[in-house]
C-alpha cells in the first residue's frame, strides 16, 4: 500500500464537504457537480479498497496508527476487515445516490445540502474503520450532526420535533457506550478496540458493559421499543436523509453488535441473548402488523425498515443457540444472514425511500391516498417501483430474499418458533409492501393530478436502475458478498463462543 | 448437454428481456416472432430430452451451474437435475406454452399492452423451467415464487379494473401464506440433513429415523407437512384455494397456461419430487390424501353453480388438482403426474375454447347470454367438446385412464380413511360431468339467449386461436392412451419416484392392468363410468331439455344453494378474519401501543418530567445576587452543621 487508502476515504468527502461549503450556495451548480466529482472518486477509492482486500484472512488490513491524544493512550487507529468493508462500500455507493437524487430537488442552500452528506459519508466510514474506541466514539457522534442538520433544515413541516427526538434518542443510547468504553480503558489501560476483544471481565461486568452498548446500538438498529424516533424522522427527513438515515446510519447499529458486543460481551451475549432474540421477533411480527395500517408511505416503510432489521438482530444472538459443536453452519448463517441483510436493506430501503421521493417531488404528498393509477401515468416508474417492493417483500432473486433466507435457516436451528415467527415476514412483508403498491400503483387514475404525472426522466431513472441492478445482483449471486465477510465472521464466531470466564 | 439444458431454460428469458425492454421499439410482429422463437427452442430441445433420457437411455443428469452461497461446509447452488420426471414436465410446459404464445397473437391482438403480455409470457416459462430443473430445495424456491411473481403481474395485467387489482394481491399473499410452510419446511429440512440438494438429502433420509421433533411428532411428518403446505398455496387446495377463481380476472391465455395447466400443478410436481421424503410418514399421506379429497369434491360442486365461464373452468381446475392431490396421498406419484399431463392439455384447451368464446362474444363471459354457438364456431365448437369429454373420463380420452387410474390407486390404498375418499372421487366423477356438459350445453346447444348485436358479428376466431385449439385437441384424445404404460407401469419416472414397499397402491394397479385398450372395454363394467352417464343425463335434463326443473331444484333446496354460492362462506371469512382482524390489530398496536404507551408516555414522558422539573426549578433561578449568595450561605451552614455533627464523614477525610 503505497498511501493511506483508508484515510483518505475518510478525509476526502470531509474535506471536500468543507470545500463545498466554501463554494457557497450562491454557486449551486458549482457545488453539485463538485460533490458528485467527489463522492465518484471516493466510490472509485473504496472499490480500490476492495480490490486491496484479503479475503482470506480476518486480520485487519489497511491499518493506520498515530498516536492522537498520548495523555490517554488515545490512536488514530484504523483499520477494515470482512465486516466493516461491505458497510464502507455501501456507504459510498448511497452517498452517490443522494447526491444525484438532490440535484434538482434541493434548490434551496444547495451547497450546504452536498457538503453535509459528503462529511457525513467520511464520518461514517470513519466509524466502520476505527479500531480506537474513542475516535470510534468521536466519529459516531458525530454523524449525528450532519443528520440533524439535514432533518432540521431541508426536512418537512414538523422537521424540528423529529430532529430534536432522533438527536435525544440517539444520543442518550451512546452516552452509555462511552462510560463502559472509558471503564474498561479504567481496567485495561487502553482504548484499543482489538484490545478490548481480549480483556478479561467477569459476568458482572460484562452485564454491564452489554446492556450500555445494547442501549446505543439498539436505538440506533432501531429494536422495539426503542424505535420510534424512526417514523417521525424519516417522515421529516427529506428523501435524500432518509435514504442515508435507513441505508447506511441504521447499520451503525447493526455494525455495533458485530463490532463490540459479541467479541467483547460474549458471556452477557450468551446470557442475554434470548432477550435480543424475543426483541428481534416481536420488530418482525408487531411491527409488520404496525406497518400495514401506515397511510403515510414513509412511515410505512419506515416500520418496514425496522422489521427488516430485526433479521440482523436475530441472526446475531440465534448464533449461540443454533450453533452444534462441529456443526458451526447454523450459526453462520445466522451471522451472515444479518449481514447480507444489512446490505441488501441498504439497497432496498434506499431505493424504496428513493420512490417514495420522486413521487413526492411532483405531488408534495406522502399519503398513499393521494395516489392510485399511477402505473399509467408513469409505467417505467411502475416497474422499478414493483421491483424494489417485491424485493422488499423478500422474493427470490432479489438481495432482499437472501439475507431473510439464511437468517430463517439459522434461526431454525436454534428454536424452531423463532423461525415460524421469523418467516410470518413473508406473509406480512408480502401483504404491507404490495397493499401499499395496489393503493398508489395499481388500479384506475383516481384523480387528475395524478393523470398529469410526468414520468421518470433520465437522472431518476439512472438513479434507480442502478440500486436495481445492486439489487439483482446481489440476489441472483451473493457468493462474492460472502465470500468477502466469510473469515472475518468465522473469527467473531470464535469470539462470541469463546468464554471470558 | 449441459448447454442444452440451459438453452430450454434460458432462450424463454431471452425472449422475455427483448419483448420487456425492446417490444416498444421492435414492434408487435417482431416482439411476438423473437417470444414464440425462444419458446419454440425450448419446446424442440425439450423433445430431445424426453428423447434422450426417458425413450433412450433413462440417464439422470445433476450438476451444479454456480455456487450461490458457501458456507463452511454447506454449499448451495443453482443447478439441474434431469430425470424422468423433468423431462416429461418439461415437454408440458413448453408444449402448452407454445400454444399458448400463438394463441396469444389473435387473443391480445387489441390490447395496447400486447409486448409487455409476451414479456411476462415468456419470463413465467422461463421461471417455470428452473422451477421443474432445479437440483435443490433453494432453486425450487425461486422458481415456486418467481412464478408466484409472474402470476401476480397476469392476473393484475388489466391494472386498471379494480377487480383484477384485488385479485392479484389476494393471490399473491395466499401463495405466502403456503410459502410460509414452505420456507419452513426448507428450512426443517437443512436442519436435519446439512444440505438442501435433493439427492444428498434423499440419500441420508436414514439420519431423522425415528426421530421427533415434538411430543409424538416425527421430523418427517413435520417436515412434509410443512412441505404440502407450500404445495396447498400453489396448487389451490383447500383453504388456501381462495386465490385461484379470483385469478381468472387475468386475461384467457394465462388462465389456460398458469392457472390451468402449468403453474398450479407446481405443487403436485414438488411433492412428486419429494417422494422419497413422504413415503416415509403415512400421517403426512394421509393429510394430502384427505385434503385432496376435499378439494375434488367440494370445488366440483361449486362448479355446478357458477355462471361465468371462466369460473367454471377454474372450479373444475380446483377439483382436478384436488385428484392429482388424493393420487399423491395414495402414493399414486405416477398417476398424479399423469393427470398432471392429461390435464394440462385438456384444460387448456378448455381455457383456451372459453377464451375463443369470449372473444367471439365480445367480452361476454356470462354463460346465460350464450347458446347455440356451435352453427357459428366450429372448430371451438368441436375442440370444446373434446376437451370436456377428456375432462369427463368419457372412455378412451385422456382424463378417463387418469382418472380412473386415481380412483382405482385410491381404491387399493391402505391408508386410513382411503375409503371414504374413494366415495368422494367417485362421486366426484358424477359432479365434474354434471357441471361441464351443463356449461358445455348451455354455450354452445339449446335456445341462443345472444343479443343481436353480437349475434349479428358471431364468428369463428382467427387461425392463430384455432390451431392451438386443434393442437391441443389432439393430445386430448390420445395422449391417455398412449402414455399409460409406459408412464405407470414401464418406467418412464421411475428413476425420479420412490414408493415405498408398504404402499401397494401402484402395484396393485399394474397387476390389473391389461393394456390400455382393454380399459375402454372393461370401463362399461365399472362405477366412475356410469355416474359420469349420470352427470351426462343430468346436465342435459337440467340445461336443455327441463330448464325449469334446475330452478325448481335451486328454490326447493336454496338453502344448499345459498351455501354452494356464497362458495361455503370461505372468502367472507377471510373478510372478516383475517383482512379486517390484521387490520384491526395492526391500528391496536400502533395507535395504543407504538404511538400511546411507547412515544406519548416514555418518550415524550420523560421529556414531560424534565419540563416538569424545570419548571420547579425554574423560580430557584432569579438572577438576584442576593438570592444566590442567601442560597450559598444557607447551603455552607447546613453542611457544616452536618460535617461537624456526625462522626464518621468521608468529607473530614478529604485533603484540602
């Protein structure tokens, strides 16, 4: 490796937010092509990232080490393995996707708009990379800003309410993680998160540690019942914070349980893990029921979003009970499967969230009984619109099927009702999702304004033709994405079974 | 053959991705010629298949295309496995698509969504085909709810009727309900055997021998419940059958290919196919048995009642399943593929006459606004009557060595109950001819009740809508006869199809067979013959020849009558249990439990409770020195005071 890769994966857009700001509003056109150009080479440098990457060993690769703030031991410390890599890869293929998404939607402080999805891309992958627990604290509060902003200043009517509510929530959940981070920096002398995989720590304390993680992690997933700031901010969010909210700021959570609390809570994992799971199942199974009165469609899929991620969860915590010595399989699948899952949500709630949008830029409603017919106003939309919903709906050959699929068959191999629970997705996934597409899509026109509805030009339609075929790919031939994560995650299976005790 | 077999399944998609992207630019004829070619391709290399490994050699071939997912030691990949019963199912399939394609140039002809109808077409054979090729449980999958996929955008093809729109949603989540057992029963699957390639998982059955998976519950059983539950959803048995009447709101051609001939026996293959697996528990046989049984008997008598004649048609799919179903119970797998392709080509025809009819009538599918038709159609006049005496099990047409082969496996069957469902396929014999000569009377014989503006343009259909009619009929007649012994009894699927030794059914059958001509004879001394001259007699007393008797019978026993219509109450219950109990539930939870307890008590509870302590504390804050500096020294005293009072306080201790 010749130069820092992964800092300048994190730096750039930081960087060159910074630079778009400097632009300054007054030269919209200026400031978007310059944060696309930006957001194109960072997306050019992770696939360098990933072309770089060892896929056959779990070891942290691309690693930096500086020392920061050397009072405290606190590094500048970074690093990808199998688990973070994919989260970077989609951080910078989304953030492309709400840039192009906001060209001629945000008209109003446009420079300010780019410049905080691009710093908020680099502080996002600055938190999938750090292997410090403070700079990992640092970037992950952090991310939060540019989020409060865009919800605050291009969000909708009630846009402050929700802003307030998602920094509140949000916020309590970390300050939790801080205080077990800087404890066991008390009892180990180091921030080092690798190190921490290592330290020793009785039940008690691992308890304690897991429940102030879970606190941080679970709001941010979101898990019932800490996930009703959601709704209120993708509702307000405009289209392009809600897609980088559900796509990319969603699996920080997830990427929280992978990262810390299985390797360094496995004894409370294990002992707690039935909790998460029953948390896991009641997201799938209430929240589907929740999500099909919705009648706004991004509530709607909102609670479509944390239904999806309770998969994560469950494939996560079923690993200690579906897995059989010898047999490490069931577990896998479960680990895997909430991985894939997390990808796959990525693309789909994005592209959902993305259809959602260009609908509400021509009529400013979200309700879904403003719309029906639609199909015959706008049939190429129609059709990407009914791809992304049965892809939402978990059908086979979609990447939507394939994380949902392994986590069933894993959770089937730790107790058989957490997968008949699990599985009910299909019917309450199929029935949300394609209600949903009957009332706005299908049937006839029912109103005029309808009728006038100018179909997708070519930048949405660039837009969702490319998370379409993401979303094919992915479901027709997922090996690769497996491939990539399948060490790192045979690693913290050993972690989250070897006892601490 | 490698390449061969991924022509059959590939050349479908081809064509599909053309007319989806490039119907709009290529045109009508061009569009439909580059669809027909690619299923033409499949239909031809689908021959030499049949040629090759069930007239020749009887060879299995199973090899993997790509690894879809590796983990550890379990791989799961997309793959062929082609054996007897692939082969025959695949020359059904692309026969009747075939047909089906042509028949689609006269029948859509005036609709403007004429290229996106072949796309779909074509996409749904295509997915058809990797459901019959497929080597393992995954693969299976995705073609079972691909052409769930496909199913959905057919029935809803005229979006614009709100009926149809209905339809396809209904369809669509009755299907997950049966892909919720399904899935599960996959996933049972994968448990126990650390595979999902049906042969490994065939050959290490041994491993859940005797073990339970519940109090008096054995893995097998579960498993292949779970299994036939799938098989319920697609193949329309009862209660999941709901969906398929609704299904007819899709335009003709895919009635005849999907809801008729291809995509509802989806169910009946899948359990063929895991024969090996449901020999092994008689509880699960007898389950598909009994629920088989029911659908035969109970959708044929709504038959009786329906006025639209697509509905007949699709009540008689139902209870034609229903048979194919029972022949699975009775570990009769031969027989029930048998019917499987007997059927296929006759109710396709059927489908496709009525389709013939509708387009001659103008849209008109109520059969009370018929008669008479046959001076003015002949061809669908005489390919209709074909197709419902094959229907019928008249002797010598291909549904009557089917049919009778069913209810003669189920007479020698030793499972519980086989008795009673003897009576209930026999009786069913009576009920299938019963409601399709009164359909077929009241269309195309007795007093024209057309208004004179049709009749004035009652004409035969166009030749691309005949020929597959004749092509069909032909089939119809003699596929029965041709196909019995060597399908049943000389080992055609023998490679693909296990029965048990416990289950004498099938040997019982070939003992008394004696060549399928001696069938015909032998038929005049047997039951089924003669309730089927029964429900010949009866429709015809009833349609033509005392139509006031039928409505006689109607007011006599309305009560049986308002049963058979409101069709035994099932869509109603659904109504009101389901539709309208979810919907209610889902408003409980989020009104009382997301939005009340959760955001308006904790949430901004707690952001209540610290307004409230501002609001407390607020006062405290006056901006007067006077007041803070009063506060500190009250504060100091009461420290000291304490500091100096107690004995042992940490506070003496603090180094200052």
């Amino acid at each position: 490796m010749d130069y820092n890769l992964l800092s300048l994966l994190i730096w750039l857009p930081i960087l060159g937010g910074v630079v778009v700001i400097l632009v300054g509003n007054s030269r919209p056109e200026t400031a978007r092509w310059l944060s696309i150009a930006i957001s194109i080479i960072v997306f050019v440098l992770s696939i360098d990232l990933l072309s770089g990457y060892d896929s056959s060993t779990h070891s942290m690769q691309f690693v930096e080490q500086f020392s920061w703030i050397t009072q405290f031991d606190i590094n500048y410390h970074i690093g990808v393995d199998g688990i973070s890599l994919p989260l970077i890869i989609l951080t910078t293929f989304s953030t492309i996707l709400v840039i192009v998404a906001g060209w001629e939607v945000i008209t109003r402080r446009v420079a300010h708009y780019m410049a905080a999805f691009l710093i908020m891309e680099g502080l996002i992958i600055g938190v999938f990379s750090s292997l410090d627990a403070i700079l990992f604290y640092a970037f992950w509060e952090a991310s939060l800003i540019p989020m409060l902003l865009i919800i605050g200043i291009w969000g909708g009517d009630n846009r402050v309410y929700a802003a307030i509510k998602f920094f509140l929530y949000t916020f309590l959940g970390s300050v939790f993680m801080l205080i077990s981070l800087i404890y066991m920096y008390n009892k180990g002398g180091s921030f080092s998160i690798l190190a921490m995989h290592e330290m020793d720590l009785s039940l008690v304390e691992q308890s304690w540690i897991f429940w102030a993680f879970f606190m941080a992690f679970a709001v941010k997933v979101p898990m019932f019942p800490v996930h009703t700031w959601l709704p209120d901010a993708h509702v307000q969010a405009p289209t392009g914070g809600s897609v980088i909210l559900a796509a990319i700021m969603l699996k920080m959570g997830g990427y929280g349980f992978f990262r810390f609390s299985l390797p360094i809570t496995p004894d409370a994992s294990l002992e707690f893990s039935e909790v998460v799971i029953i948390l896991s199942l009641i997201a799938i199974v209430y929240i589907g029921f929740v999500a099909l009165v919705q009648r706004d469609m991004k509530k709607l899929i909102a609670y479509s979003s944390i239904s999806h991620m309770g998969f994560v969860t469950l494939g996560v915590f079923a690993l200690f009970l579906a897995y059989k010595p010898g047999a490490t399989e069931g577990a896998l699948l479960g680990l895997e499967g909430a991985m894939v899952q997390m990808i796959s949500h990525g693309f789909i709630s994005a592209a959902m969230f993305l259809v959602v949008g260009v609908l509400y830029d021509r009529l400013h409603s979200r309700e879904i009984a403003t719309y029906g017919g639609v199909i015959n106003s706008m049939p190429k939309f129609t059709g990407f619109a009914v791809l992304f919903a049965m892809a939402n709906a978990g059908l086979p050959a979609t990447s939507g099927f394939v994380g949902e699929f392994m986590v069933i068959l894993g959770a089937i191999q730790a107790n058989i009702w957490y997968a008949v629970l699990a599985s009910l997705t299909l019917i309450l996934g199929a029935a949300y999702t394609l209600w949903m597409v009957k009332r706005v899509f299908w049937g006839p026109i029912t109103n005029d304004a309808v009728k006038e509805l100018n179909d997708i030009n070519g930048r949405e339609f660039a837009i969702l033709a490319i998370l379409a075929l993401a979303v094919l790919i992915v479901g027709m031939y997922p090996q690769p994405v497996i491939e990539v994560m399948h060490a790192s995650i045979e690693n913290l299976l050993q972690q989250g079974l070897n006892s601490k005790l | 053959m490698e390449n061969i077999y991924l022509t059959i399944a590939l050349s479908p998609l081809f064509g599909a991705i053309i007319a989806g992207f490039f119907g709009a630019i290529l045109g009508r004829k061009a569009t439909h010629t580059i669809a027909i070619a690619g299923v033409l391709i499949s239909t031809v290399l689908s021959l030499y298949v049949f040629d090759v490994h069930v007239l020749e050699n009887g060879e299995i071939f199973n090899q993997n295309i790509y690894t879809w997912m590796q983990i550890g030691g379990l791989n799961v990949s997309v793959g062929f496995l082609i054996d007897g019963l692939t082969s025959v199912m695949l020359v059904v399939v692309s026969f009747v698509s075939l047909m089906v394609h042509i028949y689609t140039i006269g029948y859509m002809d005036d609709d403007d969504g004429y290229t996106k109808f072949f796309s779909y077409i074509s996409l749904f054979t295509f997915a058809m085909f990797m459901l019959v090729m497929s080597n393992n449980f995954m693969q299976l999958f995705f073609g079972w709810e691909a052409v769930g996929l496909v199913s959905y955008l057919l029935i809803g093809f005229w979006h614009h009727k709100e009926s149809a729109v209905e339809a396809n949603l209904k369809a669509f989540i009755v299907n997950r309900v049966g892909d919720f057992g399904f899935l599960l029963g996959i996933a049972l699957v994968l448990m126990y055997f650390d595979s999902l390639d049906y042969t490994e998982v065939f050959s290490s059955l041994d491993v859940i021998n005797g073990v339970n998976i519940f109090d008096g519950v054995s893995v097998i059983t579960t498993i292949c419940i779970l299994l036939f539950i799938g098989a319920m959803g697609k193949s329309a048995q009862v209660p999941l059958h709901v969906w398929l009447p609704g299904s007819m709101e899709g335009p003709t051609p895919i009635s005849a290919l999907i809801h008729a001939a291809t995509m509802v026996t989806a169910g009946i293959f899948m359990v063929s196919r895991m024969s090996p697996m449901f020999e092994l528990s008689d509880v699960a046989l007898t389950v598909v048995m009994i629920i088989g049984a029911i659908t035969a008997l109970f959708m044929g008598l709504l038959g009786i009642v329906q006025n639209d004649i697509k509905r007949v048609v699709a009540y008689s799919t139902l209870s034609q399943l229903g048979y194919m179903t029972v022949a699975l119970g009775v570990s009769a797998y031969s027989v029930a593929i048998f019917h499987l392709m007997t059927h296929a080509f006759f109710k396709a025809l059927l489908f496709l006459a009525a389709g013939s009819v509708i387009v001659a009538m103008h849209h008109e599918q109520d059969i009370r606004n018929m008669g008479g038709l046959y001076k003015k159609m002949p061809i669908t006049y005489v390919t209709s009557l074909i197709g419902t005496l094959a229907l019928i099990g008249f002797p010598g047409f291909a549904g009557f060595y089917s049919k009778d082969m069913i209810i003669e496996a189920v007479h020698h069957s030793s499972l519980p109950y086989a008795d009673l469902v003897y009576y209930a396929v026999v009786v069913g014999v009576f009920i299938t001819a019963f409601y399709s000569l009164r359909m077929f009377f009241i269309v195309f014989h007795g007093k024209s009740r057309v208004d004179q503006h049709t009749k004035d343009h009652l004409k035969e259909s166009a030749p691309s809508i005949t020929f597959p009619l004749i092509a069909l009929a032909i089939p119809s007649v003699v596929i029965g006869y041709i196909a019995i012994e060597p399908m049943l009894f000389a080992g055609w699927l023998d490679n693909a199809i296990t029965v048990s030794s416990g289950h004498q059914s099938m040997t019982e059958l070939s003992h008394r067979f004696h060549g399928a001509a001696s069938m015909i004879f032998h038929a005049l001394q047997t039951v089924p013959f003669w309730m089927m001259v029964g429900g010949i007699v009866a429709a015809w007393v009833f349609s033509i020849y005392k139509t006031a008797w039928a409505d006689a019978i109607k007011t006599r026993f309305h009560r049986t009558y308002y049963v058979l219509d409101s069709l035994y109450g099932f869509d109603r219950l659904n109504e009101i249990v389901f539709v309208n109990g979810v919907k209610k539930l889902g408003n409980l939870l989020w009104k009382i439990s997301d939005m009340g307890l959760i955001d308006s008590m904790l949430v901004n509870g707690s952001a209540k409770v610290v307004r409230f302590i501002g609001s407390v504390v607020r006062p405290i804050q006056t901006g007067y020195v006077y007041h803070y500096a009063f506060l500190m020294i009250f504060s100091l005293l009461i420290i000291l005071t304490w500091v100096l009072f107690s004995g042992d306080n940490p506070l003496l201790y603090i180094d200052f």
